[in-house]
C-alpha cells in the first residue's frame, strides 16, 4: 500500500471512530437521569393508629414511594404518594415505625432517604380515679396504658360549667394533685398520654383521653344554716343552709338545748340539694333542739371528705295551747305549754287567721292576756286569731320555735 492509500484508510477509520464516539455520547445524553434522593422526610403528627408525614419536594418527578417498617432494617412495606405529605394508616398505639421516601420519575427510582423513627400517638390511660380533695386541691391517680410506650402526660381541668381549660406540665408519674382551685366548685378533668416526635423533640404527639366529669374539691363550712319547717307531729324538722355544688351529701347531728346537752343522733344524708330533712321521735317533745351541719364529697372509692362542723341552730315545736281560754276583764287570757329550753314567749293576735299578726307581748312564763289587736281593743263577740313563739337566747341571739299554728278565740 502506498503512501496515498495509507492516508485514506486513515481518516476512514478515524472517521469511523469519531462517529461511534458521537453515537455512544450521543446514547447516554438521551437517557433519562434518576431523581435525586429525597430529603426533610419529618412527622408532623400523629393519632392512635396513624402517622402524618411531610418530605422535601423533588423537581421533575410524578410520585414517591413511601415505605414502613417495624425496625430500621426490618422488611418495609410500600405505599405510593402523589404529593410531598401522606398518612399512615392501620397502625399501632403508642409504637415506632420507620419510613423512608424516595422520588419516581416515568420508570427511574431516586434512591430512597434516609429511614426516620415515627411513633404513633398512645392509647388512653387505665382506670382514672378522683383519690382525694381538699377545699382548693383535686388528687388523681391512673394506671399507664395497655400497650404501647408513653413519655409523660398532661392534665387538663376545667371548672364545671366554665370554658377556660388549663393544663399541667408534662408529668411522668399516673398521679397529680391540682392546686388553687375555686372553693365549693366541681371539676372536669382528663389525663392525657403523650410522646414526643424524634424527627421534632419540641412538639409531642398526644394520645386518648381518659376523662372524669364534676369532681369536687370538699364542700366549705355551711353558713346561713336555718329551719324551713318543723313537723312536731311527725317528729321531722327540716333545715336549709348556703348551695355547695361540690357536696355529695350532709350530715346532721342533733342535741338537745336544755339544761345539760346531750347529743340524740347523728343523720348522714346523701343529697347534694342544700334542703334535707331529719326524723327522730325525740322532735315530738315539748324541748329546744340544737342542729349542726357539715357537708361532704366522695372520691372514687367512696371515702367522704368533710367540711368543718357549721354553728349550732335552735329549734322547737310550736308551744301547744290549751282547749280552753277565759274572757277577762278587757281581753282574753291564754295558756300554753311549756317548752324546756325556752328563755321567753311572744305572743301575736290577727283578726284573721291569714291576715297580718301584730305582736301582743312577751313573757317568760306560760300564761298572757290579750287586750288589744295592734293598736284597737278587742271588741265583744268578735274572733281573734293568736299563737305563741316559744323564744331561746344564745348569745345576743333569740331562736324561734315553730309558729305554724294560729287559735281562734271569740271575746
């Protein structure tokens, strides 16, 4: 071959390759690249039996599989996604899961991000209970979940019938005692499991609630504790004292109010109404009776907490008039019985038996005259009504006795 044929083959050849190279560049320029990895895969929150998750988008792609397992390198399991944020359902409470993301091209997969922790919200706490109260605190107790891991809890308590909720740090033990509460009020409360994100350690996952509704704080010491109606013929007397709404119930206990005091008997009534009523066959007798009242809450398990005693009130029946009264010169001159205890008698007379009452006058005995009807003299053959209040002083103060019952008396 000579030189000139040498030449051409040359730049055959070097043709040739320069076309393949061009071809093979030619081939990859025109391949579709893989997407990039995906990135900022986070939980955002999460319930029971469900996690949210949010990742970082990927330019150019159509969709992401998303996958879940157990353990980090445990076998996963795939859910496709068509956005940057998904949820996943069918989970266990109070459990952590690993998910990893990765972006899908037309047939090209981006390599997958690195596996996060997630957990799922736990389930609620074990047998809630009101354990204990004071007059301004509420303790609690309950037993951890049934399943599942929980970090710390939340108490949430608001007053009944308010809408300003307030919670407790987060606590580790299942008891809490809630302080500063309003006197004689009841309380809504609940207990709330939670664990904190691992991809966001500031924010926490909250879990079921266990709740408890109108749990009282105990009742303060009654006060304006009265006599509303006594019942001598049934030996039943009832009594009135200041609304709690957090008393359960009250308890009574009787004594009598002459000479030396002795104590009848003790009444527990569970009424949370500020009206009860006690029967005892001693009320039947012609005695002043003293009352005191407390006022008690239950937890729980049925255990009572008491309020400090009230201040005795005084009572009686009405002072029993005799059958028979005598015209006197001007009036009419009345007897009655007396009552043990009483320091005095008020007398009251009315033209009508449910018209006005003016007083007549007061006496320590069991007898008076009647000789004017306010400021008039009785007139002859006319009827006049009058009844008796038996009266005990304790202290500056004057107790009544019933005074239910008027007589009719003809002058």
């Amino acid at each position: 071959m000579n030189k000139t044929q040498k030449s051409i083959v040359t730049r055959i050849l070097m043709t040739f390759a320069i076309v393949f190279a061009m071809a093979i560049v030619s081939g990859i320029s025109t391949k579709a690249a893989a997407p990039a990895q995906v990135t900022g895969v986070k939980q955002l929150d999460a319930t029971s039996s469900a996690v949210a998750i949010q990742w970082n988008p990927v330019s150019g792609v159509d969709r992401y599989y998303v996958e879940r397992a157990t353990t980090v390198n445990g076998s996963y399991t795939r859910y496709t996604a068509t956005s940057i944020s998904g949820t996943l359902s069918g989970l266990s409470s109070g459990k952590s899961y690993w998910i990893r993301v990765c972006a899908v091209s037309g047939n090209e997969t981006g390599a997958y991000s690195t596996p996060i922790e997630v957990v799922t919200a736990p389930s609620a706490p074990r047998s809630l209970k009101h354990v204990k109260s004071t007059g301004t605190t509420i303790s609690l107790s309950w037993a951890a979940p049934s399943s599942g891991n929980t970090e710390s809890y939340l108490v949430a308590y608001v007053k009944a019938g308010s809408s300003k909720v307030k919670y407790s740090k987060p606590i580790k033990t299942t008891s809490y005692k809630i302080s500063g509460l309003s006197k004689n009020a009841e309380y809504d409360v609940a207990v709330i499991p939670t664990r904190t994100m691992p991809t966001n350690r500031a924010e926490s996952v909250w879990g079921q609630i266990a709740e408890k509704y109108n749990v009282p704080v105990t009742p303060q010491k009654a006060s304006s504790v009265k006599v509303t109606s006594f019942y001598d013929s049934q030996g039943k007397v009832y009594l009135k004292t200041n609304t709690m709404k957090s008393a359960d119930g009250y308890q009574y206990e009787l004594y009598t109010a002459y000479g030396k005091a002795k104590k009848i008997k003790t009444f527990t009534v569970n009424s949370r109404y500020p009206e009860n009523s006690i029967k005892h066959k001693e009320l039947k007798k012609n005695n002043f009776y003293k009352v005191k009242v407390r006022a008690f809450c239950k937890d729980s398990n049925g255990k009572k907490y008491y309020a400090p005693w009230s201040s005795y009130v005084y009572t009686s029946r009405q002072p029993a008039m005799n059958k028979t009264y005598q015209r006197v010169s001007g009036g009419i001159k009345i007897k009655w019985k007396k009552i043990n205890g009483a320091s005095r008698y008020v007398v009251y007379v009315s033209t009508k038996l449910n018209g006005k009452y003016n007083k007549v006058t007061t006496v320590k005995g069991t007898t008076a005259q009647v000789k004017k009807c306010g400021k008039s003299k009785l007139k002859s053959g006319k009827k006049y009504y009058v009844y008796v209040v038996a009266q005990k002083k304790v202290g500056k103060n004057y107790y009544n006795s019933n005074d239910s019952t008027a007589w009719g008396c003809v002058y």
